[in-house]
C-alpha cells in the first residue's frame, strides 16, 4: 500500500514538473442518469455501458458521491462554482429557457479559475444556468416573458462567455424548453420561428412550444454535442499543443425528450431510457477515443458524472419488471433526498496520478470539483470562493480527503427540502424524502417520523428510521447543518453571507432552534407547506402506463435479442 502511494505521488509530482501549467480537464455531466444506468457500478445493468467501464478500468470510480442537488439547475450551479445553489435565491426548483443568469458574473467559477492559469476553456452542451435574452423592448426576459417578443438578433449576454469561457456551444436549458435551438457565443443559430403547441408536435418537438430554429431535431443534439465537442479538442491540440484546455460538456441525456438517434433506437432491448443511456455511453467513448488518437491521455483528467438520479420520465416500472433499477439498490429518483435522487456514478481517470481499476469509498460531492482543480494546479482559493467544496485529489492519489469523517455533505430535493449526511448517519427533514415522486419499487419505512434518520454504513438502502433511537445525533445533525446556513460556508474559514432575495426560506423552519438572526429572517414566520405524494388521480394516471403482463413478456424477450446481438458484434 506504501508503495503503490509514493507511486502515485512520484507520479503527481512528474506531471506538474513535465506540464507546469497544469493537465487538461474534460468534465462530462450525464442528465438524469443513475447509479443503476452504469455497468461498472450495477452488474445486473441490462444494456451494455464499454465505454463507461473502459473509463472506470482506467481510473477510479467513487461509490459514495453525490450531487449536490437532486435536480439540474441546482447541481450546476455547485459544479461551476464550489458553492450550493441553495445560498442563492434559487431555493428550490429549476431555471427555464428565458431565465435571467443565476451565477453572479463577479462570483469565481472552475472556468474563470483556470481561465487565469493560462487554460483554454469551452462549454459545449446544456448550460441551463439562465443567461440573459433581450426583449425588443431593450429589457431582459424572465420566466414569465412572451417569447415571441424577444430580440433574437440581440447578443444573448451572462452567459457561459461572460463566467470563463473561451467558447460556448449549447442550447439554453433543457432540450423540452423552449428556446430549441443551438447557441453560439451568445448568439443563436438559425432562423427561428415562433410556433404554437399543434406547430410545435408537428415539427417532431417534444416539449414546450414557442421560438424553435428551423429544422431543429432533437435526436441530434447529443450527437452534435458529441462531435463539437471532438472538433474543438482536436483543433486546441493541434493548434496550441503546450497550452492545456477545460472542456465542460454537460449532456442532454438521458433526460427527457427521450430521444435516442436514430442508430441507438431499439438497441438496449430494454426501453428508449436504456437506449438513450446506450447514446450516452457512447459519446463518453468518442470523447476518449478522441483524446488517445491526440496522444494527450496521460496528462488529461476526465471526469464523468451526473447531476441526479434517473427520473420518472425513464417510466422506472416496466423496466425494473425486467430487472433493471436505475437507482440501483438506493431508495428513490431524481428530485428527492434519498438516495436514488443524489447518489451519482462519479469516475476520473488520469493515468499518471490514478491507478486504474481503483475504487474509493470516501464521500465526495459535485461541489468539490472547485477546489479539487485547484488543488491540481497549486492554487489557493480566496475566502469566497467555492465556500463548499472540498479536494478529493488526495482520494486520486490514494489518500484520505481532508476531514472525511467530519464533513457533512448536504442534500437538497426539487421543492427545496434539505437532508444532510455526515459520517455513517444521514438525516432528512422530512418523511418523503422532499418530494412528491416515488420509485415504484419502494416500501415504507420502517418507523418513520417526520424526522428521519439512517445509518449508512448498516442501512444504505434506508429502510429503517433510527431518529427516536438517537434524538441526540438528530440534533447534532441540525445543528451542524444549520451552521452551515448561517456561516454561508460549509468549509473552514470566516464566514460570510448567502445571497439576499428570493421569497421566504421555510425549509429552514426544522432548524429554526439553531438559526442566527439572519438566517431566522430569511425563514420567515410560515411553516413549511407539507410535501404530498402525488395523488390518486395522478397515480391512477401512472397506473394506466403500467405494461400489461404481456407487454413486459414480449419485452423481456426483445430484451434477450439485443443482448445476444450485442453480445456477437462485441466478439
């Protein structure tokens, strides 16, 4: 074990004297993607993922690592800045397609960071951070703009540009919001047209209906995103050698519109979430493929995770009848505290520092990319920068991550309900897990209260409540995680404020006995509205897309078909 240590700092220690700069950084965030949805980390995974677990093989995949939202606007914002999003006045929810810009344009991100130690850096994806669109009338859209009065010829501004990037290719938030197209440093690409709802399903659309560009598929905006992102790594190589690059390329799948290309369609023999998985996996591949013909693996880091669990939208139960769980053994989905909402494949591979094959065990959070990279490249960050992101460049090199034991890693649902986990305990302020989704295949928990607390090390699976066992660690809990609140910061240092605005903070309210002066004023004097499961109408609703047994039979045997072709093209 020694040993294989001082391999890997002998290692560390020759990339920072061979490249001084730095090594490359490719950071590549799946849409709803679960733990369940990756071979490499769920055996009894029913479509093939070789890409995923080619990239697992060569590095080191993390089995306790978590978004720091359980939905996407959230986890991004933590990812891009080191900071939870909930200290701003996004407390719960998503940003939409003509949502103003959420990250302060003065706040340090991963991108400006290494912007200043001489990286090129892209974006190329779903940003779906708002970005600021202008009306005709010279003023900026919000969530309730009418869309057929924005100025598209207008420089889209407080975008990905405007926060460290050299360059940005994407669409503006998810691939169901309207505006559907593609922009291009601030300025959209091709002719659009405002349609109404029959327009817009008639174009092949999913989603909502307004400003859509002219001959816009959504079943190739992976693949778009795949090879723009292919070309402008080729292109930074080949034109600048010596100057090290960061590629962000956050991806539309598999979030719904489920919308495989036509290549992947059919191809996992399981449903059109397992193909778009299969796209997925497939576009890591080009990405890495990419990266060995350039000759530069040894000295890149490529990261992949996702921002949440799998959603409901994957319609969970006619897969799991064929026995696939995109939340794997975990509790829940996308949006919720448990498990299944947060818990996230997470895999880095960068061969002159990380032992392939390697696994840690150690609890990490999407947060900590911040000070992780700057870690790799000597720098200290100042007080108000990544306020909540911790290094785990210590696990790559086989170490423990400072303070892994006392750390508390806070979760957070689509409605705004937190849960925190610190040690082997984990304990959420609610009995729902923070949302009205549900997991088909969940049982109640076992001595429930409106409080719940786990024991991870014993209870993964969370099943059983412990909190009226241990009303002291409950509270300790509480009390640590509001000190995260009223700190501003959940990593030492002075403290400082979280944003002002927003409406009333009533999560906050289980807390309410440890809360300081201020963040008591940002609660508010209003109890917290209940989160309810959905009701009989809507589960009636679910009822009516459950597969008849015939239905999962003529599945399950599909299903068998493409593993065996699968199975002989890989041969």
């Amino acid at each position: 074990m020694k040993r294989m240590l001082f391999t890997s700092a002998a290692s560390f220690l020759f990339v920072l004297s061979a490249s001084a700069a730095g090594p490359n950084v490719i950071y590549i965030l799946a849409d709803d993607m679960g733990v369940g949805d990756v071979k490499a980390y769920n055996p009894d995974c029913k479509f093939p993922t070789p890409n995923l677990d080619r990239l697992a093989a060569d590095g080191m995949r993390f089995t306790d690592a978590h978004s720091n939202s359980s939905v996407c606007t959230p986890t991004r914002y933590g990812i891009m800045t080191g900071r939870y999003c909930w200290r701003t006045s996004k407390k719960r929810g998503v940003t939409r397609g003509l949502s103003p810009h959420l990250i302060n344009p003065n706040r340090e991100t991963v991108a400006s960071l290494l912007k200043k130690q001489g990286y090129n850096t892209a974006c190329i994806g779903k940003w779906h951070l708002g970005m600021d669109w202008s009306l005709k009338d010279g003023t900026i859209t919000s969530d309730k703009s009418s869309q057929n009065m924005v100025d598209l010829k207008a420089k889209i501004k407080q975008g990905p540009n405007e926060i460290g990037f050299n360059y940005f290719f994407g669409i503006p938030a998810s691939a169901n919001h309207s505006p559907h197209c593609f922009i291009e440093n601030g300025y959209v690409q091709g002719e659009i047209e405002f349609l109404g709802e029959n327009e817009t399903k008639a174009a092949g659309i999913q989603g909502k209906p307004g400003l859509i560009a002219k001959g816009f598929k959504q079943s190739e905006i992976l693949p778009t995103f795949t090879h723009r992102t292919c070309e402008w790594v080729t292109k930074q190589v080949e034109t600048n050698p010596d100057q090290p690059f960061f590629v962000y390329m956050p991806l539309n799948s598999p979030h719904s519109p489920i919308v495989p290309s036509a290549k992947f369609k059919g191809k996992s023999g399981l449903s059109p979430h397992g193909d778009f998985c299969m796209e997925t996996d497939w576009a890591v591949g080009e990405v890495m493929n990419t990266v060995n013909r350039l000759g530069i693996t040894d000295n890149t880091i490529i990261i992949f995770t996702a921002d949440n669990g799998s959603s409901p939208q994957a319609k969970f139960e006619p897969m799991q009848a064929q026995g696939h769980y995109p939340s794997f053994i975990y509790r829940g989905l996308k949006g919720m505290t448990w498990e299944g909402g947060h818990r996230v494949p997470f895999i880095v591979s960068w061969p002159v520092v990380v032992k392939g094959g390697t696994v840690s065990e150690q609890l990490i959070c999407t947060t900590d990319l911040m000070a992780t990279i700057a870690d790799v490249n000597g720098v200290t960050l100042a007080n108000n920068v990544g306020e909540d992101s911790v290094s785990f460049l210590p696990a790559l090199k086989g170490e423990n991550v400072s303070d892994s034991g006392k750390r508390g890693v806070v979760h957070h649902s689509d409605s705004g309900v937190f849960a925190m986990r610190s040690g082997k305990w984990k304990v959420l302020l609610d009995d729902v897990g923070g949302s009205r989704r549900s997991n088909p295949k969940d049982r109640p928990v076992i001595d429930s209260a409106d409080i719940i607390l786990f024991d991870m090390e014993n209870d993964e699976r969370e099943t059983k409540n412990l909190s009226q066992k241990y009303p002291e660690v409950v509270e300790a809990m509480k009390k640590k995680l509001a000190d995260y609140v009223n700190n501003g910061r959940s990593t030492p240092g002075v403290p400082v404020l979280n944003d002002a605005g927003g409406k009333s903070w009533a999560e906050l309210w289980p807390l309410k006995d440890y809360l300081n002066e201020v963040s008591l004023a940002e609660m508010g004097t209003s109890t917290p509205e209940k989160v309810k499961p959905q009701q009989k109408k809507e589960q009636a609703k679910l009822e009516e897309q459950r597969p008849t047994t015939e239905e999962v039979k003529a599945a399950r045997k599909a299903a068998r078909k493409a593993r065996k072709a699968n199975a002989s093209n890989s041969k």
